[in-house]
C-alpha cells in the first residue's frame, strides 16, 4: 500500500507499506511528522489521528466503537473524515491511501 501523508505545513511523505503494517506505525517508523501513536496502536490515546482523502474514505473498513468514542477525545477535534491511523492497515486490497495530519495531537 503506498501511504501519502500530507502535513499540517502542506510538506508531503509517501511511504510503500507491508501488508499488516499500520498507517501509525509506518509514520513513526520512518519519522513522518504530525503522527504520535503513543499508546503502541492499541486504541487508548487517539495521538494518531488523520484525516482520511474523501476518495479513500470508502476504501477502508469501517471504525469500530472504540475508535469512535477515542476520536471524540482527539487533540484536533475530529471532522466527517477522521480516523485513527493505527486502525487503518496496508493490505494488498488497498492501493493508496491518502491522509492528512492535524497541526498537533496532544
Ligand atoms: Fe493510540 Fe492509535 S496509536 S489510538
């Protein structure tokens, strides 16, 4: 899956992820900004909020409960759009996936 992060400054990172390898932990792994991630991908901090390219939103599994709830506590508050990036997986049904980041996430 090829991962296109744009940050809140308008610089923008592609990264090629492994299938299983997570939007978050392709961002932390290669330094991207704008993503924290800091509870490991495990749904208990929403520091790695994105917000998803409108072509790309249907795309992707729907959100669970949890993140739901977890995005209503996000530092930038969440729009139509937002997702938690570590809930949102490379495989090889996805070809790209493009998000934004917010301008801060604690
Ligand atoms: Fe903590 Fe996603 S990394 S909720």
């Amino acid at each position: 899956t090829k991962i296109v992060y744009t940050a809140h400054d308008g610089g923008s990172t592609t990264i090629e992820a492994q299938p299983g390898d997570s939007v978050m932990q392709s961002a932390t792994r290669n330094g991207v900004p704008g993503i924290t991630g800091e509870c490991g991908g495990v749904l208990s901090c929403a520091t790695c909020h994105v917000f998803v390219d409108d072509g790309d939103l249907e795309k992707l599994p729907p959100m669970s409960d949890l993140e739901d709830e977890m995005l209503d506590g996000a530092a930038v508050d969440r729009e139509h759009n937002s997702r938690l990036s570590c809930q949102i997986k490379a495989s090889e049904e996805l070809d790209t996936v493009r998000v934004s980041t917010p301008e801060y996430q604690e």
